[in-house]
C-alpha cells in the first residue's frame, strides 16, 4: 500500500492561548513519531492552501466571511466562541488543512496513492453548517466528502468518526442525505452534546454509538461491530473518510474514555476491510482531536502505520 501523507508548518502557526488544549505542540509530537524508521516508506507531501471557495462546498458565504471578519491582523488571538480562537496565520491554516483534504482525495480518487492521512489543525469535525465551535473553523471531512462526490461523482460516501466528542458538524451538514453515511463512536453525556443513538438523520444515515464514561477496549470495540460496522456493509460505500481523533485514548484529560493504541489500530483494519470490499481500498484519514501529547503519537502513529501495511 502506498501511504500519503500531508502535512504543513503552516498548521503550527494557528495560535490558541497558553494553556489551550489545541496547540502546535500536537502536532509536533506527531512529527517526532514519524521520524521512526518505521515511517521511511511514508509518501511525505506539503499540503497545498485551497482558495477560500472550497469553504463553499460545506458553508454558506456567510459562514465564511463571518469567520474572515474575526481574523486579526496584528499579534492578537480573538475568541470567536467559547473555546475556538483566531490568530493572525488561523485562516491560512484552515485552508491549508482543507487543501491537504481535498488533495488526498484527488490523489486516493486517481489512483495516485491508496491512502492518506491529512495532519493538519485546527481540526474540522465541530463546525457546522453556519458555526464555528470545538475548536473548528471549517468542517474539513465534509469539504473532502462533497469534493469526492463533485469532482469525482462518487455516489455514496462514508464520513467514520472516532473522536471521543461527537461530530455535531458533520452530523449537521449531511443530516438530509442520503449520498452520506456518518458513522460515529463518542463519550456521552460530553461536549457538544449531540450524538444520541435516535439522532439518525431524515434518510437514516448517521449512525451513532455513544460511549459511557470510563467505558474501554471492549465497549468501543463492540459499538463498533455491532453499530459502526454493520451500517458501512449496508451502505457499500465507494470512498471512505476517517475523522481521526485521538482523544478517547486513556491519557486525554478532555474525556473519559480508557482506549489504547491498538484499539486505533484494530479501528483503522475494520475500516480498511471495508474500503477493501466495497471502496476500492480508498481512504482518507483526517487527523481530529487528540490532546495527550504521548497518547496523540502513539494512537496516530499505529494509525498510520495500519494505513501503510494495508
């Protein structure tokens, strides 16, 4: 298998305040990682920045500018809601990470590649149609699902997501279509808040499998046979996106969920079988969540070692 990966130091330069559990440091944990010997075969690119009209393929205009007027120009960080910040390079930055999503679909889509991990930040998976919130500007898998599906006419796309905090924006923006599966493991009661298993969408294609608290291997690892899994071989999906988070690894201080390492791995082979079945082994993984610097390389690093090995 060839393994894509993007990544740019662009992503560093979006600012949070001191102390912010999304900070650059996340990602140069990872990058420590990935000098393993391990990584040698791994296709490195820089992820290039996407015009501000790729926004528009999730958000409406107003979504856009509204988050373009809260960009400062000087070295300033503003709060544009309770806990999602802006600094001066932080538009820049989510374009890019949109960018390295919709190029790993095209590279993946033409058969450049089989698969590729995009790690990039701010993460995406919060914001929703017209808000930014969690952290997220711009819902990257949702810009990468509908630039398969419009680019490539890919028919039915599946959106998995196993960060320990709901998707409530990926939730939101495909709740009425039927071309989308998202699929969900999360800890519930959590932020946002959403994510309930009667939450399913007008077509009945979002799948949640919520998690309790304190909940481990065994309970992730059955919500995903029992809910996550069946619902990707019912829907035969022809291109498959990961929202790659890590925090529902036991050393997170944001959740309470007891996963190790190998549950990302054993995670990332079910949706590999998956892709192989159905998608033509086509992947793309988005890095999301993961707030324990230790806890973020290991759990990405076997991630994407399993992307690699196939």
């Amino acid at each position: 298998m060839t393994t894509r990966l993007y990544e740019h130091d662009l992503f560093l330069e979006h600012k949070t305040p001191e102390g912010h559990p999304e900070r650059a440091d996340r990602l140069r944990s990872l990058a420590i990682a990935l000098q393993h010997p391990n990584f040698d075969k791994l296709d490195r690119k820089q992820a290039p920045q996407a015009n501000e009209d790729a926004v528009l393929l999730a958000h409406p205009e107003e979504h856009l500018r509204a988050v373009m007027r809260e960009i400062p120009e000087e070295d300033e960080i503003h709060q544009i809601e309770a806990d999602t910040y802006v600094g001066p390079k932080s538009l820049q930055a989510a374009l890019t990470g949109i960018g390295g999503a919709m190029a790993a679909v095209d590279d993946v889509l033409t058969g450049q590649v089989d698969n590729a991990f995009v790690a990039s930040r701010p993460p995406g998976h919060h914001a929703e149609k017209m808000k930014a919130m969690g952290f997220c500007l711009f819902n990257n898998a949702a810009i990468a699902a509908r630039h398969a599906q419009q680019k490539y006419g890919v028919e039915r796309v599946a959106v998995v997501d196993w960060d320990v905090h709901h998707g409530n924006g990926t939730q939101d923006i495909f709740w009425n279509d039927p071309s989308v599966l998202f699929a969900s493991t999360h800890q519930m009661p959590l932020y946002p808040g959403t994510g309930a298993k009667d939450e399913t969408g007008t077509k009945n294609n979002i799948v949640n499998a919520p998690l309790s608290p304190n909940d481990g291997s065994e309970h992730f690892r059955e919500a995903f046979k029992s809910r996550v899994l069946p619902a990707l071989k019912n829907f035969r999906p022809d291109f498959i996106i990961i929202s790659a988070g890590f925090d529902a690894h036991h050393r997170d201080p944001l959740a309470q969920i007891n996963l190790v390492g190998d549950d990302f791995d054993w995670a990332t082979g079910r949706v590999m079988e998956i892709a192989g079945k159905y998608a033509g082994n086509r992947v793309v993984s988005l890095l999301e969540g993961g707030y324990d610097l230790e806890g973020l390389a290991e759990s990405a690093g076997l991630h994407i070692c399993r992307l690699m090995r196939g």
